[in-house]
C-alpha cells in the first residue's frame, strides 16, 4: 500500500525559506510548528527519532526510538534502563536525535547532555501507556538474547498472569523509565532546489541561544 502524503504541503516545504530569524524566539517555537506541519501531513510516525548514543568503548549506535515530550528543557523518551542505550548513556551522557520528516524536506537535529527524568515523570507517563505495552516492558529484558520468539511470548503470558485483566495496578518496572535529552545544539534543516538547502545551526553558550547560518 502507498502512503498518502501532504504533496501541496511538500512543494511549499521545499521552496520555504530558512532564516535564523525563524529563530530569535528559541528553538522550541519552530521545532512545534514543523512538528505539526508533519502530522497535519500525516508523515508516519512524525515523533520518532533516530538516537545515538556512543558505548562503554566509544563506538556509536543508533536507533529509531519514539519522542515522548517536548518541554522547554529538553526532549524526552522512554526506554529499559538495561538495555543497549540505557547502558550507554550511563557510560557516556550525551546524546543525538534527529527527526527525519523526509516528505517535508526536513530534519531537525538535537544535541545535548541526557539526564534521566523524575520518578514522578515517569509515572505519570506509565499511566497512559496501553496495559499491552506495560506488560511488555516487564517481559522483555531489552538488548538480552532470547532463544525464540516463544520463549519470549512465553515470558508475556507469565507476567499477564500476574495481573488480572482490566486492572490498572501495574507498577513501573525499576528498571525502566525517561530520559531527557537538554539540546546545547540544535540544527534546522529546510530542503531546497538545486541541493542549496538551508540549515540553521543553534548553540547554547551562558545560557543564551545563539544562531547562523550553515552551508549546505
């Protein structure tokens, strides 16, 4: 099946302009408006991002995990703390997200310290996330081998017996929970004709957001 795509929403994408103007306001503004650009668009999964985090021996990795906030402070997602970038991020707290809207013509790219969120943030967010999902996140040790998919939807009804159907009470594994990503970088991509595309690079320096302009 094709996807549908915004192609109106597309071509004026492409011919936008980006100024460090779109900027003076912060970050925050801009990244809301193309963020919503993306879902009236109705790209596929417009809050994912690709994560890299650098392990324990300082070699890279990256994978695509969903955004879960946006806040003033920071960006902020939900992950095992045992798996692969749980452990990263212990060794090595920085990270890189990029948000690829590729029908759009445009990226967003954010750099900066991680630091995990409160226990009462995390919560608060479990609360929402479908029993299914909770279940889940008790039955998969993240990153760990598995001898077969049975094995591991063995694990999943074992946990489900535990809790019985329709009730709310299930507690947030200690072992997973939020981080948030507090950008000292953040970079705007804007597509263009010809391969001249823009790119607006933000920095943090003393608490003050500074902006230029990047060639492509």
């Amino acid at each position: 099946m094709r996807a549908h795509y915004d192609i109106a929403g597309a071509e004026q994408a492409l011919s936008d302009e980006l100024d460090p103007a779109l900027v003076s306001d912060g970050w925050l503004p801009l990244f809301g408006r193309w963020l919503a650009a993306a879902v009236e668009a109705a790209v596929p999964e417009p809050n994912a991002m690709v994560l890299a985090t650098v392990d324990e021996a300082g070699n890279p990795a990256t994978r695509t995990v969903l955004c879960k906030g946006i806040e003033p402070d920071g960006i902020t997602f939900f992950t095992n703390y045992d798996s692969d970038k749980g452990r990263h991020l212990a060794a090595h707290p920085y990270a890189s997200a990029t948000f690829l809207w590729l029908p759009l013509h445009r990226q967003i790219t954010v750099r900066g310290p991680v630091r995990r969120v409160t226990e009462e943030e995390t919560a608060e967010y479990w609360r929402t996330r479908p029993r299914g999902s909770r279940l889940g996140a008790w039955a998969s040790r993240q990153s760990r081998p598995v001898t077969s998919r049975a094995d591991l939807e063995r694990a999943l009804v074992e946990v489900s017996r535990e809790y019985e159907v329709g009730s709310d009470a299930i507690p947030v594994p200690p072992f997973w929970g939020g981080f948030r990503i507090h950008p000292d970088v953040v970079e705007f991509w804007q597509g263009r004709p010809d391969r001249l595309h823009d790119r607006i690079r933000m920095r943090l320096v003393d608490g003050a957001w500074s902006a230029q302009r990047l060639q492509p």
